[in-house]
C-alpha cells in the first residue's frame, strides 16, 4: 500500500508544474499530501520529495518547521487553538482552560479528537480563534467550550 494515493501524486505533480520552483510548491504539496494520509510522516516526505526533486531533508525540514503540518496520525477529529498574542490577550488561555475540563470529564472525548496549541494560526480577526479539521471556528469562548465540543464531535457546526 503506497503512503500516497496516486490521485494525490499527480495533484502534486501538476502543483509543482505551475510553480517557478521545487520550493515554491513544497509547503502546498505537503498539506495535498496531509488531505491525503492524515498526517505528514516519513513515508509521506520521502515521495514528496521524490515528486518534487528535492532532499528528504528539505521536506522534513519545512514538515517540521509549520505547526499545520501534521507529523503523527491524529483521531478523526482534530482541534487546534490559537496561542498567538492576539488571541491569548483575547481570551485563549480561558478557552483552553475549558477545553482541558470538557475533555478531562469523558475519556471517550480524549479519543474522538485531538486538541492542539498553534503558535498561531493567523486569524487575529476571529480571535480567539480555533481550527476544526482545517475548518476555522472562532472566536471561541469559554462559556460554551462544551456545547461547542459536542456539536463539533457530532458533526455540526464546521
């Protein structure tokens, strides 16, 4: 079994063909290659690299480097909030704060998704601001952390 569909490889391929150089297409490919499998491991560098004719290195290193990269498989459903100035000086702390109890209540939860810290994910407008599964939800509020947790693991509200 390939680490990439072939559809995602020729997605890849046909990105890296309308872009000056390697590099330009890279940060793209690995979030194509992300849609993909889940997550960015070394499987998954190793054939980016290939497509694009680059060194392993230099795709692990840009793979690294981007908290949207994922370098682990995740659950089905994953959170990631902000911690960026803006959205800590507009209320992240208290988010997470709810978020660690909602969660810390039901081990079922902690299995249903994976939460995260982003550095920050450059939505200051939506501060504080959250991603579902790469859907920008924001900004969040403490009071309804729970409600919105469930709604999200349920389907609702991306």
């Amino acid at each position: 079994m390939s680490a990439l569909s072939a559809h995602a490889v020729d997605a890849i391929r046909r990105l890296a063909a309308d872009m000056p150089t390697p590099q330009s297409a890279l940060l793209s490919a690995l979030r194509m290659a992300q849609s993909d499998a889940g997550h960015v491991g070394s499987a998954q560098v190793q054939i980016v690299a290939e497509v694009l004719g680059l060194t392993p290195m230099q795709v692990e290193g840009v793979a690294r480097f981007y908290d949207l990269v994922t370098r682990e498989p995740t659950a089905p459903g994953r959170l990631r909030l902000c911690t960026g100035v803006v959205c800590v000086l507009r209320g992240a702390s208290a988010v997470d704060g709810a978020m660690a109890a909602a969660r810390g209540g039901d081990p079922a939860v902690a299995v249903a998704f994976t939460y995260e810290r982003a550095a920050c994910l450059g939505h200051c407008d939506h501060a504080p601001a959250a991603l579902w599964n790469d859907a920008l939800v924001g900004p969040l509020f403490p009071d309804n952390t729970p409600a919105q947790l469930t709604a999200w693991l349920a389907g609702e509200g991306e």
